[in-house]
C-alpha cells in the first residue's frame, strides 16, 4: 500500500515521494531494531518507541499541516488502541504497544490499518509455528475444545483460594499467599518481528 498524504498544505507533488522514502526508511529502520531487542532481551526499549511517535507526528505535521497531524492521532488512537486492549487481556507487553503505535504515528492513515492488519495475521503465523516448535499445539486445542471445564476447575480453585485466605493468620504468609506463582506453561511470543512483517508488508502490497 503506497504511503498516503491526506491532504496537501502546499507540499509540491515532485517533493512527495522524498517525504515517502524517508518515512519508509525510519519504519524499516525502528522495525529492525525492534526485532533484534525484542528477540534478543524480550523488550523493545523507550528510547526507540517513545521518539519514533514524536517524530511520526511532528513528521505528518510538517509534510501535511493540520490534516496530516490528525490523520497521524487518528492511527494512534486505533493502532495503539488494539494493541493496549490485548495489552490489558494479558496478550503482549506495553513495549509491543508503544512499537506499534510509533508504527502507526509515523505511516498514518490509511497505511498503518494495513500494518496493523498484517502484523495482527503475521503475530498468528507465528504463535501457531512457536506453538508446533513447542509441541504444545495439541495441547492448546484441548484446552479450547474442554474450555468449560476449565472455568468450572478455575471457579472451584478461586473457591479453595477465599477459603485458604480467610485461614492465614500471620501477614507474612498473607504476603506468600498473595505473591503470584507464574503460570509455568505460558509461551512467550515476541510480538516485535510481527510488527516487523506487519509494517514491511504495508509498504510494499
């Protein structure tokens, strides 16, 4: 998908495409860095997010004026919006969501629903690929097929849970008690490289 300039505030048509390739170039540039931190240290840093989305904005502002600034908030608020949703649900970390919303703020509308589309289908590709790797995909189809009994077991546990809380009487142990235990059979995805293809996809389909 080409990228798209909402509207002109007198930028020259033959200066355009400069505009573009730079704002290609930054996205193919973050995108990588991204990748290598997330595969490397399982986080993507603030120092790459946090200045990526300025320089989205303040980049949209210069090359579009009023309209390109609210067609860069516009993909923001949406891109940024899903992703911190899945954010909430437990799906991904805030890193994942700030990448995607640098993504979003530098590629604007309507170009960034197009990454945000490949990213969500490439993030599929490869959950499915980590989960044969990991030979846990049986395991996650019987859990989606027996989902039912899982809620009943997780009520019946949260229910033993109250009980056991209500039974401690020394507040260090309140403190164990309360102190997570981690889920031993979570898969960790990095969700960087997704947004990686997601982003690349968007500039050359």
């Amino acid at each position: 998908m080409p990228y798209n300039f909402v509207a002109s505030s007198g930028i020259l048509p033959l200066v355009t495409p400069a505009f573009q390739y730079i704002a290609y170039a930054v996205l193919v540039v973050i995108s990588m860095i991204a990748t290598y931190t997330d595969l490397r240290t399982r986080r993507i840093p603030n120092w790459l997010t946090l200045p990526a989305i300025c320089f989205g904005l303040a980049f949209n502002l210069v090359v579009d004026g009023g309209p390109g600034l609210l067609a860069s908030l516009a993909s923001v608020a949406l891109c940024g919006g899903v992703f911190f949703a899945l954010f909430l649900l437990g799906g991904m970390g805030a890193g994942d969501v700030k990448m995607m919303t640098a993504v979003a703020a530098i590629a604007s509308w309507p170009m960034s629903v197009y990454a945000l589309m490949y990213t969500a289908i490439a993030g599929g590709f490869m959950a499915f690929a980590v989960l044969i790797f990991k030979g846990r995909l049986g395991k996650t189809f019987r859990r989606m097929v027996s989902l039912k009994t899982y809620r009943d077991a997780k009520t019946d546990a949260d229910a033993e849970d109250e009980k056991d809380q209500r039974d401690i009487k020394d507040p260090k142990d309140t403190e164990r008690a309360a102190a997570p235990a981690g889920d031993p059979d979570r898969i960790y995805i990095p969700y960087g490289p997704a947004i990686a293809a997601g982003t690349i996809l968007s500039m050359i389909l």
